[in-house]
C-alpha cells in the first residue's frame, strides 16, 4: 500500500522539479546580455580632442593623479600598440588623450 503512494510522490516532485528547472531555464535565456569585459571607448575622434573624450578613451575619470593617468595609458596603449599587430592611428591618439590629461602643450607647428 504504501509503495503505490511513495511512487506517485516521487513522480510528482520529479514534476514539479522539471516545471522549475524548465521555467529557470527560460529565464536565464531571456536575460539581457550584458558586457563580459570591460568596454573601451566606442566612436569617432572630435577634431580636437578634449578632456572628457581623453578621459573615455583612457577609461578613466577626469581629474584623476597623474599616475593613474599614466597606468591606464600603458594598459590601453598595450592592447592597441603598433608593434603588436595594432593601428599607429590609434596610438597616436591615444597618446594625445595621455597629453590632454597631463596637460602638456601640445606642439602645433613644427619647426622646419
């Protein structure tokens, strides 16, 4: 008498545990997809660049010490150096985002 009983409990709980993990499931599909590393600056280059697109291309906040400066440009300037299969174009304007930051001069005509 009692195995009857035992059986279809068994039954039911695996049914309901199936119920649960299906509708687990769905919702973890339907989550949005978010960032699994961290983004660097996305979009075109301003004609002259200023302190706020430096401080998106570096992946820093404005007004940070000059140090964190200069280790967010070693990190960005790694992934995206010439050298390593990346652009001179990018480096080069990564350099200036450095510049800007640090508020060094930049040297507008040359001296030929």
């Amino acid at each position: 008498m009692a195995t009857p009983f035992l059986a279809g409990l068994a039954v039911a709980t695996a049914a309901l545990a199936g119920k649960y993990t299906i509708q687990a499931w769905q919702a973890f599909k339907a989550r949005p997809v978010g960032p699994r590393m961290r983004k660097f600056y996305e979009g075109g280059f301003q004609p002259t660049m200023t302190r706020r697109e430096a401080s998106l291309i570096l992946g820093i906040r404005d007004g940070v010490t000059a140090e964190k400066v200069k280790e967010a440009h070693r990190r960005v300037m790694v992934a995206n150096h010439p050298d390593a299969g990346g652009s001179g174009y990018l480096a080069s304007k990564i350099n200036e985002a450095k510049d800007v930051l640090l508020g060094k001069a930049k040297n507008s005509g040359s001296a030929y």
